[in-house]
C-alpha cells in the first residue's frame, strides 16, 4: 500500500475530524448527491437494468471460479500478440517490475492514466525512489498531485476540493513542473480545463513511457480495455513508445461478448454517461507490430495479486471481487458523505474500501480492523452496485473476523455471558426483575471504557416499571371482561402492555 497512507489513524478518529469540516461536508455532499441523482436517471432508461446486473453478477463469478484458466489464457493470448507479461505476488514485486522495466529505457520520467492499482501499491512514490517522475494526467488525479494531496473518490478523486480550490493550486504549483497557469486565471471550469491541458500537452508529446490499469482483460484475445471521460487516457495509450498497464488478476473476462454486458452499466453506473466518451482497446502490439508505427512499440502487463488470490479463497469476501470500480455505492454512502474519502486511510475509499481494504492488507492494524465499522448497514450501496456485491454480508463477516482477535476479551466475555443468559430462561426472568426493581439507580450514560463511546451521542434507554414477562403472567391469570350487551355482537378486547413513558423503549 502507498506509504502516503501510512500512519493515518483509524476511520473513528479520521472521521471525527473530517466531520467538523463544513467546507468539506458541503463539498461532498453538493457532489455525490449531483452524480447520484444522473446516475438514477441513467439508469432509469433500461427497462433490463436487473438482468444486466444479474448477468454482470454471473459472469464475474464464473470467471472467479476459473480464474486460473483465464488468466493462462490471456497470458498466452497477450503474448503472442507481441507483449510481455509479468506476475506480481505483491505491491514491492510490481514497483520493482515497473521501475525496472522504466530504467530499461533510459527514461526519467512517465506520463499516467488514473489507476486504482497504481495507487494501491504506491507505484508513484517507488519511481520516485528509483529516480523516474510520474506525471498523473487525469484532470482530478493532476489537481490531487498538484496539492500534495491524497484522492478521496475512486471516480473524482478531487471530490473534497472546490472551484476555488483548484484554482489556487494551479495558480500555486503548476510552474513547479516547469509551466507556470495562465495569469488572470479564474475558476471557472472551462478556464482550468484549459489550463490543465495546457500543462499536460507538452508531457503528452515528450514522454517515451507510459503506464496505466485496465478496467478490463479479455482472455479470449489478450485485448485490455480502459473507459475514461477526458481523452487523456487515448493520449497515454498510444503516443509513448513503452506501454506499462498494471492490472488486478480479477478484472479479466473471458469473452467479448461479456464485455458488452460491462460496457453496457459501467458508465451509467459510474459517469451517468450512456457510454463513455473515450474506450481505447489494445491487442498486444498490434498486426503490424513495431513496424507499422500507430502505438507503443513495447507492451508490458503487470499482473497484480496483492491479497487478491487470499481474498477468492473467502466464500464470502470473495464477492467484492466482482468490483468494477463504479463508485455508485460512495455516491449513495451517508457515511462516505459526511466522512469523506480520507478517513478510510485508503486509495479504496466507502463502502467498498470498508470491505476490499481489509481483506487486500489484513484485519492486523487498527486502521484496517476500523473499516469494517464504517457503516451503518443500511444497504444501500447493495442496492446500487451494478454486479450485486452483498457489501453488508461482508461487513458484517469481517466483524466478526476482527471480533475473533485478540485483544477484544472483554466483548467475547459479556457475548458468552449473554449466551448462557438467553439460554436459561429462568436465569433471563430473575435478571429482568432485577432490572426493573433497580431502575431508579441505572445512569442515563456510560462515561467510561469503551462502552462510554455508545452514549457519547444517546441516552440508554429506561426500563419499564416490570418486565414483559411479569406483566403477561399478571393479565394473561385475570378473567376477560364480560362483553356489555349494546345490541351489536363485538370481538373480546385482547389485553394491552402499558403505555407510559418508562416503557418505551
């Protein structure tokens, strides 16, 4: 993982610091809720929305099952198409890989497109390291790297920052890299596209290497595929005569014909585009190879593992798996939307960050061990994820993996304890009359341990005056009442718990 994410806190401490931001809060809430509500409509045009998802389910889970197969197959395919593949265990075996393979061309610098796998691994800061600078070139990616910044969006990573903002960074730090922003810059959004093209143009046209993901590997031809919104990527792609594409061993599919299922909900799902403006596919070098001159002359594809083979042998977690790196279900998050992307301590931020980050890195460090609690469970990200990724089962699993650990005594003691309780009965019945013979000494809050945190934000609530029990055995032993006669036949009244106040819970 990118050292830059090393050392943050755990998502409660991050979180309660995030949530004090107002600008932040009013920045994320003003986008996600913007991109959701496209989203919606785009997706409201397809009256097959639910067998699209279904078949991008299905399709994800056999390859999953297979995937040892496909990714021989594409490996073949890849390379008879003239590339070269690589396996990478880990994030140092694919910095490694990368850098070697940039020093083997004598160049010091590369020029990006946005990588969800580059940023896991922390592949700008080990080039840097090895002496190579890398450019990011995506819009949102460029304003993250111009501010010394840490993306906090899967799809706008500079979701966190306003017009203004991005304005004064550019103003601030693009002659830093050699050209300086326009004078008289204002923040208008057409004014700092053109700034920022005006910036990348040069590098676009000098840089020899190039590196990049894929949103998609088709096994049956060794084609990769990458879907972007801006053009940066198409210039990536095929101007620099050394293509590098780092890629999660999960995001192949074995056929074209499955991916027309995934080109069909991804940019609704992610851009609320229909389809994105920009899909560049490559084979390898191409018929004519080198010689023809149209695209790199080298191709290279880094496989990268990272927890990923740990995380298919997990009948549960596996499903995160699936991913497509939409981000609807961030769009829809009410914790993402008051927390923000920073607080995971992650390049995975949201739900799927809560569930993909801990079984990529382990439950080992308090920051990971937090993640799975960075929900409120309601669901609907599930409701929204294009390839059905039950991410409240797996929530829910991890906890119960973090539960397991050491270090957490004392909840498996009262859990064991409560076991044992709800299993005697005539236990649980002296324990509620306890209970409510005691009430008038109960604290209204915990002020100390780890329970106190419960009622930093409630008060516990009061108890009913008797148990449930006490008060059924007590009506269910009185005689009905005799029906009065009023000439109409009336059903018998069934008896009704209290109402006071202290009853309710």
């Amino acid at each position: 993982m990118s050292s830059a994410y090393l050392g943050m806190p755990a998502f409660p401490q991050a979180a309660k610091a995030a949530t004090q931001d107002a600008r932040l809060r009013a920045n994320l809430r003003r986008a996600t809720h913007t991109i959701r509500d496209k989203r919606a409509r785009a997706v409201g045009e397809l009256d097959d929305w639910a067998a699209l998802r279904e078949a991008g389910r299905r399709i994800k889970d056999q390859t999953l099952r297979h995937l040892d197969v496909y990714l021989l197959q594409l490996e073949e395919r890849v390379t008879s198409a003239g590339g070269t593949v690589h396996w990478a265990a880990d994030a140092a075996e694919a910095n490694r890989i990368v850098a070697e393979l940039v020093r083997a061309t004598g160049e010091s610098e590369v020029v990006k497109v946005k990588s969800m796998a580059t940023q896991e691994i922390g592949l700008n800061e080990a080039l840097a390291e090895a002496g190579v600078t890398a450019y990011e070139t995506d819009l949102a990616e460029l304003i993250v790297q111009l501010g010394d910044d840490l993306p906090s969006h899967i799809l706008v990573p500079a979701i966190h920052r306003n017009r203004g903002e991005i304005r004064d960074i550019f103003v601030e730090r693009m002659a830093r890299w050699g050209r300086p922003a326009p004078e008289g810059l204002t923040d208008r959004p057409a004014d700092l596209a053109e700034a920022a093209r005006l910036h990348l143009r040069e590098k676009f046209l000098r840089a020899k290497v190039a590196v990049s993901g894929a949103n998609f590997m088709i096994a049956e031809t060794g084609t990769l595929v990458v879907v972007e919104s801006e053009g940066n990527g198409r210039m990536c792609l095929t101007l620099p005569q050394t293509l590098i594409s780092v890629v999660g061993i999960e995001k192949v599919l074995p056929t074209w014909q499955d991916l027309e299922v995934f080109l069909q909900f991804l940019p609704r799902s992610s851009t609320a585009e229909r389809m994105n403006p920009y899909t560049t596919m490559w084979t390898g070098l191409g018929p004519g190879g080198a010689a023809d001159g149209d695209g790199p002359r080298a191709f290279h594809l880094v496989l990268l593992d990272n927890g990923r083979t740990d995380t298919l042998a997990d009948e549960i977690g596996r499903q995160v798996l699936r991913c497509i790196r939409c981000s609807a279900c961030l769009n829809v998050c009410p914790v993402y939307e008051r927390a923000g992307g920073h607080a995971y301590g992650s390049p995975y931020p949201g739900p799927i960050g809560a569930v993909l980050t801990p079984q990529l890195r382990g439950t080992g460090s308090e920051v990971d061990a937090s993640l799975p609690f960075a929900s409120s469970l309601c669901g609907a990200c599930y409701e929204v994820c294009p390839v059905a990724i039950d991410i409240p089962e797996v929530l829910v699993h991890l906890r119960e993996q973090v539960a397991a650990q050491p270090g957490h005594a004392a909840e498996r003691a009262a859990m064991r304890a409560a076991t044992w309780l709800f299993e005697h009965p005539a236990a649980l019945a002296a324990a509620e009359r306890t209970a409510s013979a005691t009430r008038a000494l109960h604290p209204r809050t915990l002020p100390l341990g780890p329970a106190g945190a419960w009622t930093q934000a409630r008060d516990l609530p009061r108890l009913p005056a008797e148990p449930f029990r006490t008060w059924w055995k007590r009506h269910r032993a009185e005689p009905p009442a005799a029906p009065q006669s009023t000439g109409t036949s009336q059903p018998p009244t069934t008896p009704q718990p209290p109402t006071t106040p202290e009853s309710t819970p």
